[in-house]
C-alpha cells in the first residue's frame, strides 16, 4: 500500500484486531511484523502462520475519505487422523456380524477419506454388491462379514495438502461355532458361510 503523509494500519477482520499502526505492532502475537520501503509500501508478515491466523486482512489509510484494500489469508494444514474418534487399530468380530470402522481426520482443506485393504484385495462391503478396490467415506461398513475379510485396512485421509496421511486396522474374524454330536461325543465346529466345516474341533 503506498502512503504519502497518511498512516497506515493493518487489521485483521475476522478478530476485530488492529495488528499494526504505522511502524508499530500492537497486536501481542510475535508472529505478526511490519515492514516498509521509503514510507510508500508496506507489507504485513505473518511468520509461522496458525490456523487460527487466516481470513480478511485490511490494509487501511487514514486519508480523507478514508482508503482500504482487503485481502484473505488461507492457511493450509496437512491431515491428521483423529486416534480418538476412529476405530481402535485392532478390531475382532464374530462372523456373520455386520461391522462398521470409522476413520476421523482434521485439517485445512477438509480431508477425503479413502478405505483400502493393504493386501490389494477388493473389498466387498455387500454380499449382493460387486468388491471394489477403493471406498469413499469416514465410515466403512461391512455386511455379514466372513472369514475372507479378515486382514488389515488402511484408512487414508488425503486433503491436497502433502503429506496424506493412514491409519491400519487389523480386523479379525472369529469363527461362528455350532455344537454338534459325534458319536456321543459333544464337540463345536467351525463353520463358515461358506458352509464349509474347518478342521478345529472343540470337545465340550
């Protein structure tokens, strides 16, 4: 902004805060400086910028009618996953349950979550529904899951803001047993959806 014999100012609009009148910083926040070349242009710095520090800058001069320009500060912040509102790292179902993992991240653009198994198997979130590689989405929802979607599934959250960032779940799947009678012997089997009886025999 160039001045003659006027004083500048610099305010931050969305605080209501004067940073800066003429040479002198009043804002008490050390991240804020004022320089200026020969009294005609001056330049607000704003060094270590935070989030908090983004939205509408004016640079304001005292003239008769007073002067002003506006100008937005965006401050970008690389994703973060949220550990306390996502599923735990490690997680165990019983087979034929439905299952919900959740995945929560922050940071300045919005972060997209993406769901993958780290395996590159697709994933198939519905028995009627073809598996797919990639989902979309803080919450993946898998039904009547079965011993094949055992494994471990990264949750990815990415914002355009480098670097993206994952979280591995391990998701284990215990087996459905049914008591059945062997000779008079009372013994738990495993059985799949598949309907398939594994070799693991519980004697009662």
């Amino acid at each position: 902004m160039n001045y003659q014999m006027n004083i500048v100012a610099w305010i931050h609009i969305d605080r209501q805060m004067i940073l800066t009148i003429h040479r002198h910083v009043i804002a008490r926040i050390p991240r804020f400086g004022i320089t200026y070349d020969s009294q005609k242009t001056w330049l607000l710095h704003v060094k270590g910028a935070q989030p908090e520090d983004r939205g509408y800058y004016m640079c304001q001069v005292n003239t008769n009618p007073m002067i002003s320009q506006v100008g937005y500060l965006q401050v970008v912040v690389p994703p973060n996953i949220i550990d306390e509102e996502s599923s735990p790292s490690s997680v165990s179902i019983r087979e034929n349950q439905n299952l919900s993992l959740t995945c929560k991240a922050e940071g300045s653009p919005t972060p997209k979550i993406s769901w993958k198994r780290e395996d590159g198997i697709n994933i198939g979130t519905d028995r009627k529904k073809k598996a797919v590689e990639k989902l979309f989405g803080d919450t993946l929802n898998l039904t009547r899951v079965n011993r094949a979607d055992m494994g471990a599934y990264l949750c990815i959250a990415s914002n355009g803001v480098p670097p993206s960032v994952s979280k591995r779940i391990i998701l284990d799947v215990e087996c459905e047993y049914r008591t059945i009678s062997l000779n008079n012997i009372i013994v738990q089997v495993c059985v799949t959806v598949y309907n398939r009886i594994q070799e693991t025999l519980r004697t009662m």
